[in-house]
C-alpha cells in the first residue's frame, strides 16, 4: 500500500510558437494568439495550485523550437517560481522541438524543478506536500531534435510496491501525421511494469490504455486548423490501492474549431450567411467564453453549389460573415473586449455538390453513368497515378517542377477525382434535357442564377 497522491500531467506547450500565415486576421486577433501558449503555461500553474497538485509532470516540447527565445524562458522560470512557492515539485523532459543541444540562457531555476538529462534514462522520487514518498519518475530528455531510437526499450520499473511514472516523449505504434521519434509499440509500454507512461508528441489527448495507464496528454494550446478542440492537461488522482483517475482540464485562452454548415434547403446567400453564424453561436456556447479560431466548411448537396465554386465568390462570402461577427455577433463577439472574447473565420471552403444522386446516376445507361463508373474505377492506385501523370504531363516535363507535382500529386490525388467527378455529373446532369431528375437539377441551377451550359 501507497500514499494517495495526485498530479498533473501536461506536454507540448510550445511556449512561444509563431502562428504564422495570419496577414488577414486583425491586430487584436494576432497578438492575443501570439500570447496563448504563455497563457496556457500560466492556467497550467494555476491549475495545479487550485487542485492542490503534490506534482506536474511536462512530457516535452516545452519550447516550440531548440533555439528557445529568452521570453519564452523568463515566461516560465516565472511560472515555476509560482509553483515552487506553493510546495509543487515538477518533473520535466526536453522533446523533438526542445533538445537539449538547443541554445539556452544561462538562469536561476527553483530547486523543486528537476530537467532529465539527454546521457541516460534516470529515475528520481517524487513526494507529497507532505513528505512522503508518493512514486518514482522515470525519463530521459532528447540530446538532440531527431531521435530515432527506440528510448522506451531502456526503461525499466522499480520491483517494489512504489508507484511507477514512465515520462516518454514518443511516437507509439506508429501514429499517422506524426514524426516517427522515439518509436515504440503499446504492448511494449503495457508489459515494463509502470503504473503510468506519461506521454507526449502526439497533440490529441488519448488514453491508450488503462492499468497500466498509457496517457497522452495532448498540446496545453492549438495552435492551429488542425489542432482544434479543447486542448489542456490531465489531473490525475491515485489512491492509496493505486486507482487511478483522470479528469481533463483546459487550458487554452483560444479553441480552434472545425465548423461545417450544410446547404441542403438553403436557396440564398443571406440563408447561407444567416445558417454560418448561427454556428458560430452554438460553437461559442460550447467554449466557456474563449476566444473561436473558426475554419468553416460549406457540405451537403443543395441549390447554391452552383455559386460556391468560384474562390472570389467563396472569399466575397467570407469576408461577409467576418464583418457580421464583428458588427453584432449575436451579443457574443466583439473586437476583443467582450467578455466572451472574440471569433475569427480563419478560412472557408467549400465541399458542396449539386442536388443529385451520384448513386442512382451511376446505375443509369447513360453517359453520366459512365463518367461515373469509369472515374470510381480510376480510384485504385495504378490506375489512378497514371491518370494523373498524363493529365499533369507538361508539368511533369520541368525538372523544377516534377518534385513538387508529384508530391501535390500524392497529397491530392483523390480529392482532385472527387471534385472532377462532381463537377462534371453536376454540370451534365444540369443540361441533360431528357433526365426528369437532371430537369429538376438544371431548372434549380438555372432559378439561381447558375450559368450551366
């Protein structure tokens, strides 16, 4: 039997990230999110402190880059001041983005702060406020950004009854989207003998298993499109027969969300505009009051497809709704004084389709049928790849180019089908006189102002 005991674990802060590529977004926009990851750093003390934490454990990437800036540094030195103050130990590894061969200003850190060094996997006791002992962590730092060994395989658990703690900064199993660092397989980390694998790279909080617990924590703060949801930390409580729970905690002053708006049954732009903030609004009841990075997605099968394809048109929209949330925002948003914060359309596209039915066309004996059928056949990959080669043959023959075609090309190879294949049944069902379901289709294009030829 143990000591009952609770902790944070957090990983990927990246304090002082970038966010580049938002010329468009207004001052107010650009420095609020430039300050987010101090931000979440800051929430993060504060949490520990309110839940009265005995420790926090930071699975890496506390900097964005090896290189770190010196704000980002007095940023935390002050935040660990904070904790050190308050009786919280803190337990830290260096990542992919934060090797330890990176420059780093000489500076005073408190002594309840202990780095993992880079040389060997080591293990340091970890107490309670109290003073007592409460578990073993376990961990070792990057020495440098790229590490392709398999670091988990050096761990090893103590054989008595403490509670063990594995902090790994790491790609388990090989998850896609991620670099390949510090790889190792689940079944590796369930079977060493750790109560706990504090883990950290991947920027999607996962519980991978349960006793012994495999945790992903995800990043404390999106930083963007893709890293949208609630992003925070885990308070863990572990009980004196070694339960254990988990209870997420948000961090993050700015939430990136994902928002789709469909078309179906909609039959003008101020209907479209009027059904996307409508969405903002729900989104923002959802946040507690943080501040929305938005990328909007238009869905669905609908009338208006046919004045959706055209990017000035698409950015006309855009700009639109930008200007509504900031004139009114149904009560919810302002230029960034409101209480609820504020919301900025990062971007909008649009994955709509004319109002047909690409399955029933695709059984008719008719020319659209064929399309169809022989472009899903196109779909395998030889049969795909050769496709796009002739298309894209002129540009194939730059040597400057090639690479970056062939690269486009791998990326986007069937969303490029996907989209040829719905232009091109939209447009011909819209002319095909003879159809009842492409009249419907071509009278609609045509009531809406659509140009189908």
């Amino acid at each position: 039997m143990g000591v009952p005991f609770r902790f944070i674990h957090a990983a990927d802060l990246h304090v002082d990230s970038p966010f580049r590529g938002l010329s468009e977004a207004p001052s107010h926009v650009r420095e609020a999110l430039q300050a987010s990851t101090f931000r979440a750093v800051a929430r993060l003390v504060d949490a520990a402190i309110a839940e009265a934490v005995d420790f926090v454990v930071i699975a890496g990437d506390l900097y964005d880059s090896a290189d770190r800036s010196l704000r980002a540094q007095l940023a935390l030195q002050k935040e660990w001041q904070r904790l050190h103050a308050h009786g919280v130990q803190l337990f830290v590894i260096h990542g992919n983005h934060d090797p330890l061969s990176g420059q780093q200003a000489a500076l005073r850190w408190p002594d309840s702060v202990y780095f993992f060094g880079a040389e060997r996997v080591e293990q340091v006791p970890a107490y309670t406020r109290q003073g007592e002992l409460a578990a073993y962590i376990t961990g070792i730092s990057y020495g440098t950004r790229s590490v392709t060994a398999n670091l988990a395989a050096g761990y090893k658990a103590r054989m008595d009854d403490s509670y063990g703690i594995a902090l790994l900064h790491g790609n388990v199993d090989g998850i896609d989207g991620h670099d390949p660092y510090a790889p190792c397989r689940l079944d590796e980390l369930v079977g060493a003998g750790f109560h706990y694998w504090a883990l950290g790279h991947i920027h999607i909080r996962a519980v991978l298993h349960e006793y012994p617990h495999v945790v992903y924590a995800g990043n404390t703060q999106g930083r963007h499109a893709k890293e949208s949801g609630a992003k925070g930390c885990y308070v863990v409580d572990v009980s004196a027969s070694r339960e254990t729970e988990l209870r997420f905690v948000p961090l993050d002053s700015v939430r990136w969300l994902n928002v789709q708006t469909a078309i179906e049954g909609l039959t003008s732009e101020q209907e479209l505009l009027d059904a996307m903030e409508d969405e903002v609004c729900r989104a923002a009841a959802d946040c507690g009051g943080r501040s929305i990075m938005a990328r909007f997605s238009l869905v669905g099968r609908g009338v208006l497809h046919a004045r959706l394809g055209d990017s000035e048109r698409l950015q006309e929209l855009l700009e639109g709704l930008r200007e509504r949330i900031a004139e009114n925002g149904s009560g919810l948003f302002s230029t960034g004084n409101s209480e609820y914060g504020w919301c900025w359309i990062s971007e909008l596209e649009a994955s709509t389709g004319a109002p047909i039915d690409l399955a029933a066309l695709a059984e008719e004996d008719s020319f659209i049928g064929e399309l169809i059928r022989e472009s899903r056949q196109a779909e395998s990959g030889e049969a795909l790849q050769s496709l796009m080669e002739e298309a894209m043959l002129p540009l194939l023959g730059s040597p400057k180019l090639r690479k970056l075609v062939r690269s486009a090309m791998e990326r986007h190879a069937n969303g490029w089908l996907d989209k040829a294949r719905e232009l091109s049944a939209g447009l011909l069902a819209a002319a095909e006189p003879d159809s009842s379901a492409s009249n419907s289709v071509g009278a609609a294009v045509l009531e809406q102002g659509g140009e189908a030829k």
